[in-house]
C-alpha cells in the first residue's frame, strides 16, 4: 500500500470547515483523511486550476493539492459545489496580485 501522506490545512480551509453544517462535518473530515492515503483519488482541475484535485461528498467539494517530493496533502478549500471553483480562482487571485 502507498505510504500515507500528512495533511496540512490552510487557514482559509479551517475556517470554511468550522462554518459546514454540523452533520456534514465528521463526513468531510473523514473523506479528507481519505485522500491522505490515496492522494490521486480526486480528480484533477483544469485551465487558472490546473495543479489542484478535487473530490466531492455529495453537494460539497474540497480542493487540494499534492506535494509529493514532500510527501503533504495542501487542503485548500472546502465548499458548496455550485459557487467552490468561482470563489477558490478568486481566491487564487488575492493571493497573487495582478494573476499570471
């Protein structure tokens, strides 16, 4: 079996999980402990994402990404499926004035 990967959460992520319905927390919690033992399970994003995962558990996804010479899984961000890619490339923007 592959070697298992450490997790590492940004900030944004924690505090996008600590606002999840209650119920669906433990679920998403344990889905991402998933991925720390099968990195590659998500599916891989495209175009101003390309380089990042993601996987769902039912309407929500958590977008991640893997750092494999260092052996971390970079979790970040966790959301509602019909808004998560628009608010993540946002995301991406305010961390990286001006875009590519």
């Amino acid at each position: 079996m592959a070697s298992h990967f450490r997790l590492l959460y940004s900030e944004t992520c924690r505090k996008q999980i600590r606002n999840l319905p209650p119920q669906i927390k433990p679920a998403i919690k344990s889905r991402i402990e998933e991925v720390a033992g099968n990195p590659l399970m998500g599916k891989f994003l495209e175009r101003e994402l390309s380089g990042y995962l993601s996987f769902r558990f039912h309407r929500y996804r958590v977008i991640y990404r893997v750092n494999e010479s260092d052996g971390v899984v970079e979790i970040h961000f966790v959301g509602h499926r019909r808004d998560i890619y628009e608010l993540f490339g946002e995301h991406l923007q305010t961390l990286s004035p001006g875009g590519e």
